[in-house]
C-alpha cells in the first residue's frame, strides 16, 4: 500500500450557470472537486488549506476511518472548523473498502458546492469480482440555486418556513439542455462519449441536498456491481434510484455497433413531499456514440435523433421499495457480509418532521427555535454545540457540552404512521448513545406522518451497516423481525427511511469515537434530524481511539 497526498485550497470563484453569475466556494479551483483517487490499503493525506471566508470542515463520506475519528470532518462533531486562513490535514487509511465514496464541507450548506468524488480501486493486483470495464467515468448529481446557499438556508432559518428549492439539478455542475437558458450554450450539458461494444463504469454519486434521484439512460439498461463502496450481487435495471450521500457503480455496455441515434440519460426526484418543497425539475445529460465514419474527435454527429428514458412517477413508492429489495450483499468467502447474528444492543428511532410545542399549540418553551419547524429522532432535536463532541469525549470534559441519555425509544409510543398530529413534541438537546467496543447494535428507524410521510435517507459516519428488513406502516416487533435477511443483506453507509414505513440495520461498535448519524437531506439536518453516538475504547491497543492530531482545530 501506498501513501496518496492532495493539497485542497478552498476559495471563492465565480461561476456561470442557468444564465447567471455568482461566487461559490470550491476546491482547487474546480467545481465539483477533484477526484481523490487511492487503492484499498492506502493512507491519504489531504491538506486542506481554507482562503475562503468561511469556516471549513471536510468529510470524507462512507470512508470507515477506523480508530481516525479525527479525521472525519463533521463539524462540531468530530473538530472545530478550519478557521478563514487556517488549515488542517486529514489522514486516513482506507480499510476494507473498494468502489466509490465522496468528498463533501461539513459545515452548514456549503457542501452544495464543495463536494467531489473518492475513487477507491482495489489493491493492486486484485481484480473486480466482474469483467474490468474499457472506462471509469465519475457521475455527480448535484443541485444549483440562483442565490447564495448560505443566504437560501440562514434565510429560512430565521423565518422558520421551508427553505426556497434549487432551481436546476446538475451532473457533473453542468445543469443541461432542459433548463431554459437564454443564450445558447449557458446550460453546459454533460456529455459521456462512447465506443460502440465498450463497457464504462458509472461512478455514480448523489451530491444534492434536498433530493433523492430517479436515473436511467434511453435504450440502454445498467448493471449495478458495487454500492457504498461495497460490491453487491450484479443486477441489471433501466432505472437505479439514489439517496443522497449513497454511490452506486454500474457498468454501461454501449451497443455493439454505432446506433444512429444520441441518447438522454436523466435524473428527476423520488419524493412524496408536497410539491414545492423540494425540486421537481430534471437534468438531462448526453450519451453520445463516436461515428465510425468519422473518427476525429470532432466526429461526433450533432443530427441525430436524441431519445428520452422513461422515469418512473415523483411518487412511485412501489418502484423503489422493489427497487431497494433487490440489493444484495456479495456475501462470497472473499467477500463475506459479516452480519452480526446475536443483539447486543437495540434502540428504535423514530424519524420525522415535528414542531416545537408552540408551533402547535402555542405555548412556547424558551427562547430558540419555538415556532419553527423542527425535526427529531425520538423527539429529540439534536443541536450542534460550540466545541467538538470527539474532543469533549476524548478529553473527558464531556459536563456541559453533552449529555448521555439519549433515548432508546421514542417519548411514548404512538401510531406512527396514523393521522397527525400525533406526538409532534420536540425537545432541543445534545444527547448521545454510548455504547461499548464490540457491541452489535440493531436498530429500527420508523419514519413517522407527522408533517407528511416523507422518506428519509439516513446516513451512518465511521460504519457500515446491514439493511436487515425493511417495511410499511408502524414496525411490528413481534413479527418484522423473523422476516429478517441476516445472510445477505445489502451493506451501505445511507439508506432511505422509507415514508410511512421502517428500516432494520444492524452494525458492530468496532470504531471507538464519536460518529454523526443525520439524514442526507441538508434541510433536515438544519432542522435538527440527527444525533451522534459515542463508541468506547476497548481492551486491547488497537481498539483505542489515536490521539488527536496536533493541528486539529481549535474552536
Ligand atoms: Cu455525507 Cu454527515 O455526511
């Protein structure tokens, strides 16, 4: 193994889209980011450099950080933030894991344009489990507003309603022909450029905030061979569907020979929210073939007839809950799904949209956030503190700046799926789990209607975990459980709550450290849907936690 390093100079820039200008912060000069390419194996040394003027913190997401919590980049959770004119270098070694993750700021909204992907091939000399494809291509969802993020979010904020949606969603930062521009050329599409009979591998990634996505190509179908950084069970379908924070590899056979014809591949929104608080447009990109007949690099032919997938509808649950079922972990000798059999620990959340009291009945409880919209798990609304969790913890100053207590089930059970309003009571609070070294954690998430069932995609930092079930309507612990898949059951770092249903996973506390557990949608977060668990040191020496690096930031 080896050691990749990469310097990250963060600063503002201008950049052109939908017809306008605007000053974004970005990495390198790039928008999306760099790609940080390693093999399983390697240690990679990233130098962040922050000349912007904001706070930074860089989150390396699904990368398991074994014992380098430090490096995780959450911020508040794992450091304080890289202060304007300040920097910090993350290391980490990338541990068991082989396919796609993304870079992406940990700090408020600015990750809608400070994300980039993480390339990690296998060992070298370790082949893929499925034939090696002729090209990798990087495919980044994101999303782009006309006004400034950091003015979109503060703005909602403070008035307490839904923040305004994105106005385009973007692959690879370029909106794409379907959005209106005026002059010709201002929406920059994305274009894949083909050889007839050659499969390409789709490093797919979703980097929007607020969306989970529908994607196909016309007249082609896709193979999914890997998702968060995990192989899976090939499967071949017409549409995928990706939360945000998910990735998702596929191979792309292009037709043997060349088709006459271009064709659009799409992304469009899975939600079941009320229109108008999320983003129900689509971006479209260009699957185009090299012409035989004309094989410079300009003999791309510009006429030909251009072809449209078929989405599945904004709403189309059944699609992805079959979508989702069909997922499977490796689970071969090489590749094992080590599931964890026996429960130590189990905790069930509920996840959802709720108030604080005085948004519902008027009767305020203190001076923050009463008459906002709030969002909670096991009603309670997870704030941020001024100092890092992981400090506090590893310092063992914890008094005043967390407490322990989290729930392990909701205030009192309700029907969770049921007409609202129903236990819409939230509280602030910074209260974690703590659990052992070592332990097997189940845990049932249970998306609640209380401001309309919505699907959640929650993601895990420092794990993964094994989707073990999943369903409809209020989980049912006398009998959910024995319809458990514990051989084969898919392994990510983000899975979608699904609306009006429940998720079962199941992980082993083998990272000591503080770790974030939120939903992916960057509203959400702001709304509080989140919360964070404490993992002990074991016994033995490398089951502790590593001392603090001596530039991590202070706050
Ligand atoms: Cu990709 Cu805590 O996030």
């Amino acid at each position: 193994s080896a050691t990749v390093e990469y310097q990250f100079e963060v600063a503002t820039m201008n950049v052109t889209r939908l017809c306008g200008s605007k000053s974004i912060v970005v990495v390198n000069g790039q928008f999306p980011g760099p790609t940080v390419s390693a093999r399983e194996g390697d240690l990679v040394v990233v130098r962040v450099v922050n000349k912007a003027q904001y706070n930074m913190s860089i989150h390396w997401h699904g990368v398991r950080q074994l014992r380098s919590g430090w490096a995780d980049g959450p911020a508040y959770i794992t450091q304080c933030p890289v202060q304007p004119g300040k920097s910090y270098v993350y290391k980490f070694t990338i541990t068991g894991q082989r396919g796609t993750l993304w870079w992406h700021a940990h700090i408020s909204w600015l990750r809608a344009t400070v994300y980039g992907p993480i390339v990690i091939l296998p060992k070298l000399g370790v082949p893929y489990p499925f034939a090696a494809p002729y090209k990798e291509v990087p495919l980044m969802f994101g999303e782009w507003w006309k006004a400034d993020t950091e003015a979109v979010i503060s703005q909602a904020l403070q008035t307490g309603g839904g923040p305004n949606v994105s106005d385009a969603f973007t692959i690879n930062g370029l909106p794409g022909p379907l959005y209106n521009c005026s002059a010709k050329g201002l929406c920059h599409t994305f274009k894949l450029k083909v050889k007839p009979g050659k499969t390409y591998m789709l490093r797919i990634i979703n980097a929007a905030l607020n969306d989970e996505l529908f994607f196909s190509i016309a007249g082609h179908t896709l193979t999914i061979v890997d998702v968060d950084a995990v192989y899976i069970k090939p499967i071949t379908v017409e549409t995928l569907l990706i939360t945000p924070g998910q990735t998702t590899n596929v191979l792309l056979t292009a037709k043997p020979s060349y088709p006459g014809a271009t064709y659009y591949m799409m992304a469009a929104p899975y939600s079941t929210a009320a229109s108008g608080t999320f983003d129900n447009t689509t971006v479209a990109g260009i699957l185009e073939y090299e012409d035989p007949s004309s094989p410079s690099s300009a003999g791309f032919n510009k006429n030909l007839p251009l072809l449209r997938p078929t989405l599945p509808q904004i709403n189309d649950t059944s699609f992805v809950s079959n979508y989702t079922a069909k997922l499977r972990s490796l689970a071969t000798e090489e590749y094992p799904a080590e599931v964890p059999q026996e429960v130590d620990r189990r905790f069930f959340f509920t996840v959802g949209l709720g108030t604080h009291p005085c948004a519902v009945n008027g009767t305020c409880q203190g001076p923050t956030n009463d008459s906002r919209f709030a969002a909670a798990v096991n009603n309670v609304s997870f704030v941020l503190p001024t100092t890092a969790l992981l400090q506090s913890h590893y310092t063992g100053m914890s008094n005043g700046v967390y407490s322990s207590n989290f729930p392990a089930v909701p205030q009192s059970p309700f029907n969770y799926t049921g007409t609202p309003p129903n236990n819409t009571n939230v509280s602030n609070g910074t209260r974690l789990v703590v659990l052992s070294y070592g332990d097997a954690v189940e845990l049932v998430m249970q998306g609640t209607s209380i401001l309309g069932a919505e699907s959640h995609p929650f993601h895990l930092h420092g794990f993964n975990f094994f989707v073990v079930g999943q369903g409809f309507g209020n989980f049912d612990p006398a009998k959910d459980p024995a319809k458990y898949n514990l051989v084969d059951p898919v392994e990510r770092n983000t899975v979608g709550v699904p609306a009006a249903g429940w998720v079962a996973i199941r992980f082993r506390a083998d990272n000591p450290g503080v770790w974030f557990m939120h939903c992916h949608l960057e509203v959400h977060v702001s709304w509080g849907l989140k919360m964070a668990w404490v993992v002990q040191d074991g016994s033995l020496p490398d089951q502790k936690l590593l001392p603090p690096p001596s530039d991590l930031p202070k706050c």
